[in-house]
C-alpha cells in the first residue's frame, strides 16, 4: 500500500483538484500518483517514451520526465515536472506541456497514453 503524501506545493494540489473534477478516469488515476510522495511519483526517461509512444501520440507521466536517451519522432508530452534537457530533447520535433494545459485541452482525456 501507497503513502499519500500531504502536499504542500500549491500548483500540485490545484493540479490534482484539477483532476479529480474530472470525469474521465484516466485524470483521476494521474492525481492518484500525483498525490504519492515525491520519491514514489513516477521518473520517465526521454528513452522510456521513446520506446512506447507512436509518432503523432501524446503521453501524460504522472511525475516527472528526466532527459536521459533521445526521442526520434514528434510526440506530445505532458508531465508535472520535467528537466531542462528532457524539455529540449522533447520540443524538438513534440511539444512539452504541464498536465493541467492537458486536461484544459482534453478534458475527457481521449487518446492519451499514460506512460510511469
């Protein structure tokens, strides 16, 4: 069983209220991850979406993607957090955005793969 943790960061708790108004359960399963502490959040390589997403796709990390390896086709990413250099290696052929402008885009959450 999974700790929740009580977060203190503001954008955090309004993207997880965010969330869990909603009514798809895809967003209610990413605040669930998103309320774990913060060594129990998922951490995605640039490698790991890589090698699951499809060209044109857009993934959602419930955590944060981390810059290792290289991303070959254009992909959308959404994530709570993201290094420097995974953002870069993402928006050179994708587009990187927090969850929250996802679900603001997408709120019934159609054709969004989560990747963790």
């Amino acid at each position: 069983m999974s700790k929740k943790a009580d977060p203190t960061n503001p954008v955090l708790l309004e993207t997880i209220e965010l969330l869990n108004r909603q009514e798809a359960p895809i967003w209610n399963d990413i605040a669930e991850n998103l309320e774990k502490v913060n060594r129990r959040r998922p951490e995605v390589n640039v490698s790991d979406i890589e090698r699951v997403a499809e060209e044109g796709e857009t993934v959602v990390v419930p955590g944060k993607v981390l810059g290792s390896g290289r991303l070959t086709k254009e992909v959308n990413v959404a994530a709570f957090k993201a290094s420097s250099g995974a953002r870069q290696k993402i928006e050179e052929d994708g587009q990187f955005m927090f969850i929250r402008d996802l679900v603001e885009e997408n709120p019934e959450g159609s054709d969004v793969k989560v990747v963790k």
